[in-house]
C-alpha cells in the first residue's frame, strides 16, 4: 500500500518516514522484519517512536533496518533532574549513532533539556519549546517566515 501511494502521489520514497512503536516492531516478528525490509529496499525511512518504554530489546535495533530511533518524553522530561535520566538518554543516544541511527529526542520543553540534548549530540529535537502541534497550512508559512526558529539559537547542531 505505501509503495502504490508514494507512486500514485508522486512522492520520492526518501521523503516518507514511517514511525512504529517498539511493541509493533516485535509483534510477529518474521513478518514485520519482511515488511520492513522490503520498505528499507523502496528507500523509507523507519524510527522507532517511544524507544525506552516498552520491552527495548537491543536486538531488533541490530536485526530491523531502523534509520531513526525516538527517545521518549519520559527521560527527557527529567534528563536535567535525575542522574539516571541523563545516564540512560546518553546511552541510547550513543548506542544509536554506533549504529549509524539518528536520534530524535521527544517533548522537549525547556531551554536546560535542549542545551543537555545539544551537549550529547542529540539529531533532532521535538517539543513544545520548539512548537506545539500546528495544522501544515500554518506550519509551511512559520517555516517561511523563520518565526519558528525564533527560539532555537541559531547556532543549534539540533
């Protein structure tokens, strides 16, 4: 189905990221390693949402062809607060650029969590502090007139 939507729109097949949590990607997991694998082939990227709350088995990420993995809102949210939090988001930030993954880190909300997100060479961040949810008509405009980038330091590696 995703291939005969990407060609019936017209979409180059590097521009879709298919995001599935970490208990989609283990259930059945013959069958989900074909499917993917034969997304991977099209040129799709996948991510796994939600990394670190479910069963975070550490051998999917070296068997499933996994381009982005999605740290949870849950570490982030006390990453500056609790040692365990940043021990852990590090980690997994580490492990997946080892693997040759990005790492998006979720609900992101404050200035202290974006600059330890920036310190630990974190991709992508993605949270109210950057924007919350908008509709795409308004969010190709604020992308026009850079008034989203109006609150990340222009300097940002994120």
């Amino acid at each position: 189905h995703i291939r005969e939507a990407l060609e019936s729109e017209n979409v180059p097949a590097d521009r879709l990221e298919v995001e599935l949590t970490e208990e989609v990607f283990i259930q059945n997991i013959e069958r989900n390693l074909n499917q993917l694998s034969r997304l991977q082939q099209l040129g799709v990227h996948l991510a796994i949402d939600d990394f670190g709350v479910g069963y975070s088995s550490l051998g999917y990420l070296r068997d499933f062809p996994v381009d982005v993995l999605k740290i949870d809102r849950s570490f982030i949210n006390e990453v500056t607060n609790r040692h365990d939090d940043a021990v852990i988001t590090r980690a997994v930030i580490n492990l997946a650029h080892n693997l040759g993954m990005d790492v998006v880190a979720e609900g992101v909300e404050t200035e202290a969590q974006l600059t330890f997100l920036k310190n630990n060479h974190c991709d992508v961040a993605q949270g109210y502090l950057i924007s919350r949810p908008i509709p795409a008509a308004k969010l190709e405009h604020a992308m026009a007139d850079g008034s989203l980038l109006k609150r990340i330091a222009v300097t940002s590696e994120l």
